[in-house]
C-alpha cells in the first residue's frame, strides 16, 4: 500500500493597516527586499529584517569618521592669515624670546646687527620699548663707537648700506622711536651724531645716518621736519652754518684765482664738502634724488630768509666746476661766463648746476609748502647764468636742455616779460644743440612745445612763431654763407625743416 506524501500547507497573509485601501480597490506597490541566501527549497527564502530604535537616545556616530573639529573665530586668532602654530607664538609679546630671563634677552641683543633689530622693534609694542631702551644704554653706544671706528670714509655703494653702522643706526633709531613724539626722535638722532662727531666720525658716516632716519616716500615728507634736521645738523657743526653765511656775503673779487685768494678759495672747498657729505650726498650725488631735493630746498631757504634774497652764492659754492689750481684743488666761479659750450662734452660741467634747479622743480611739483614757485626757479636761473657776467647763448641754453623741463619755464617767463626775440632764440638754439649732440630732437621738442603752448596764450603763441621763423631764415642765411662741408649745411638745414611740424603747434 502506498502512503501519499502530503506538504503542510503555505498560509498567506495579507498585511495592511486599516488605513490602507484592500487590494482589490488599489494594486499593492511590491517592496523590494534584500535577500540574504537561498534555501534548498525553492519557495523557501530568508529575510533580514530592518532593525529600529524607538527608544534611548540617538547613536553616536563613530570618532573615526567625523572627528572632533576645533573651532576658531579667525578674528579672535592675532594673525589670521598665518598657520595655528605661528599664530600663537606671535601673539606673545616676545614671541620665543617669552621664557628667556632678561640678562639673556640683552646678552642676544648685543650680538644682533643694527638692521635686525630694527626689524624686531616692528614686530610688537614690548619689542618697540625693549629695543628703544636697550639703545639708550651706554653698553649699546660703546659698541657702536667700537663698530664705527672702522668704518673706512668715502663713500659707499647701496649694496654695503645694510652693513654699516652709520645707516643702520639710522633706521635703527626711525624705527624704535616711530611712536613717540616728533622732538623725542629727534633728540635722539642727535645725541648719536654728536656722540660720533666727538669721536671724530667722518662727516658722510652722519650723512648717511640722516638719510637713513629722513628716508621715505616723497608725499610722506614733511619739509617742517627737513627744517628741523638742518638746525639740528648745524648745532652738530657749530661753525658751518657762520662759514656758509661768510662764502655768501663774500665779494667778488675774493673769488678770482689769484695766489693771495687760494688759502680762502681751499676753505671754500672744505665748506663745500663738508655740506654736501652731511645733507646732499645722502645716497646719491645726485641733487634730485631721494631726500636730497628736499634738503637742498631746505638750505636755500635758510639763508633765503636770512639774506632776504636768493642765496646764489651758496648754490655756486655746491654745484661750480672745480679746478686745479696750483695743485689745490678750488672752485672756478667764473668759469661759465668764460666758455661757450658747443659740445655734449663740454656740456657736462653744466650738469651738477643743472641737475640741482631741477631738483627745486620737483619740490614744487609736489605742492608742498615751499617757497620755490616757477617764477622764483626763473629768478634763480636768471642769477645763476648772469654770475659774473651774462653767459653766452649757448652755454645759457645748454644748461636748460640738460634737464628739458626747465625749457618752457624760461620761455614762457620771457614772453609774459615782452622778450620775445630772446624766447624764440632760446627754442630755436636748443633745436640746434640737440641735433648737434646727437639727441632726440623731436622727441625732446615735442614735449617743450607742449608746455610752452599751455603757458601762452595765442597771440603770443603767433608771436613766438613768427620770432621762431625768422631766427631760421637767418640761420639758413648764415649756413650757405659760411660755406664748409656741404654735408654739414646739409644736415643743419634738413633739421630745421625736420622740426617745422612741431613748431606749427603754436598756431
């Protein structure tokens, strides 16, 4: 008899809440589950069921995955822009210096050259008093008396700036004493120069301490406190300011290059060094350069208004050519008015001259509060190239052209004054010298001749023109008539034809 294997049988149920419709009325959504294995039955299946918390708190979530941030304002870190770590070494007044005993502090300092500690007095308050303290030390003076005694004189490059003592003093004191008042600075700068000048420092070492305390740019100077450098520099010498205002009022016929004038004339030239290597050698010779226009400036006005004029001796004494004159070396006063300058060459010697009206120029174009207007510029020149005697045209010229934008102050100045044939001279005798020197002739007179048209109105611009015309048909007269190369003649006449278009800008 054979048994029937008989299969319990499957129940099925239908889950739904009361809520949701049977499914006759909506066809289920099947859910999608994820199936762990199979069994050996077919049908058969085993389901991971989803775990639920409802109750206790919420899991952490693991360390390993969302770790701990710290957080931080940046505006509450004392350098935001710099890394954690040196943030919060800064911000201790000391910085790594916080756990060193004072002696220690000092016995560093002593060590450290002058250009590092005037950066280190930047960096914070404590470190500004600390340093301005410890360079008012006597161990401090002692050694830079030590350092400055082997300083060699002359002059040095800009690359050996930062080695010497001198200018590193300089900066040293601008920067430990850049917070205290402006008579406070100054005293110090002063009992440094006279402590070097005691000690028989050369005279450009303290020169180049003025350069390095007065050093900024030049809409940051303030021309009250060039004032106040030059008295203090005068009380430093007490004699030189006497000796200067003596070379001024001096007559002229001490100045000739006669055997009893030489022992004056080489006192003259101690003078001249001496002023330029404490105010006017500050880094440059150059007379425009950096500080030095304002020093210059600041002189001239001194004995300006002393003397109640314009102190052109003085600026003979600086910038006049100097000679050999049995074997001493002197200054030639007379020597423009006996020359007439054809050459670059010879135009050389104009230069200091040259370089130093300029350099009253850009203390006016800066609109400072100085006395130098452009109608006192022309009154200095005017003096200048009149000293003994009227200088040539050439040479008068020749200086202006050295630094063309003093060209359209004698211009325009002369034709307000009715000298127009002596205005149209000047135009046309500094096209001939460019071409002659071989320069830009229409690069440099198309920048004069702008000036000079914003300066006039336009009946004297026409004026000026017609004065302009008649000096070249005369010229061109002269040319053919002096024979010569005719290549020379040539080339002077295609010049002239070549600057007619810029000369048209007047009309």
């Amino acid at each position: 008899m054979i048994k029937t294997m008989s299969t319990t049988p499957r129940r099925i149920y239908n889950l739904r809440s009361m809520e949701r419709p049977s499914r006759d009325e909506q066809p289920s959504i099947p859910l999608r589950k994820r199936v762990t294995g199979q069994s050996s039955d077919d049908h058969g299946v085993q389901k991971r069921q989803r775990t639920q918390q409802s109750v206790g708190p919420a899991f952490a979530s693991p360390d390993a995955m969302y770790p701990y941030r710290h957080v931080q304002l940046e505006e509450q870190r004392p350098f935001a822009s710099l890394p954690k770590r040196l943030s919060h070494i800064l911000e201790k007044p000391f910085g790594n210096f916080e756990t060193l005993p004072r002696d220690a502090v000092l016995h560093v300092l002593s060590r450290t050259p002058y250009d590092v500690l005037g950066s280190m007095a930047m960096t914070s308050n404590v470190w500004t008093e600390t340093l301005h303290s410890y360079v008012d030390t006597g161990s401090f003076r002692a050694r830079w008396l030590a350092d400055i005694a082997e300083v060699p004189d002359g002059v040095l490059d800009f690359d050996q700036l930062h080695t010497d003592p001198f200018y590193t003093i300089g900066v040293l004191i601008r920067k430990v004493s850049f917070k205290h008042p402006w008579n406070t600075r100054l005293s110090c700068l002063q009992s440094f120069m006279k402590l070097a000048y005691e000690a028989g420092a050369p005279v450009c070492g303290l020169g180049r301490m003025i350069h390095a305390f007065t050093l900024r740019p030049d809409e940051d100077i303030s021309l009250e406190y060039v004032d106040d450098i030059i008295s203090m520099g005068f009380s430093v010498f007490e004699n030189l300011k006497e000796d200067l205002n003596c070379v001024i009022t001096r007559a002229d016929n001490e100045r000739e290059l006669i055997g009893y004038n030489l022992d004056m004339l080489h006192t003259e030239m101690k003078i001249r060094n001496t002023t330029l290597s404490l105010f006017l050698s500050n880094g440059s010779l150059n007379p425009s350069d950096g500080v030095n226009k304002f020093f210059l400036g600041g002189l001239m006005k001194v004995f300006k208004n002393i003397h109640g004029s314009l102190p052109t001796p003085l600026f003979y004494l600086l910038f006049a050519p100097t000679i050999f004159h049995e074997q001493i070396e002197v200054i030639h006063w007379h020597r423009f008015s006996q020359i007439s300058v054809n050459s670059l060459e010879d135009a050389q010697e104009l230069k200091p001259l040259s370089k130093a009206l300029h350099a009253l120029l850009l203390c006016r174009n800066l609109k400072n509060a100085a006395p130098w207007t452009k109608n006192t510029i022309f009154n200095l020149m005017e003096e200048v190239t009149t000293y003994p005697s009227p200088w040539s045209m050439n040479t008068f010229v020749s200086l202006q052209v050295l630094e063309p934008e003093l060209v359209p102050i004698g211009v325009i100045a002369r034709m307000h004054r009715s000298h127009e044939d002596e205005a149209g001279d000047m135009i046309c005798t500094m096209k001939m010298l460019l071409h002659r020197w071989g320069m830009d002739v229409l690069g440099v007179m198309e920048c004069v001749m702008d000036n000079i048209k914003s300066g006039l109105k336009p009946a004297q611009r026409r004026f000026l023109f017609e004065r302009c015309w008649d000096w070249h048909q005369r010229n061109i007269d002269e040319l053919r008539s002096r024979g010569g190369r005719f290549s020379d003649i040539r080339d002077e006449i295609e010049s002239q034809i070549q600057v007619m278009p810029v000369l048209m800008k007047l009309l």
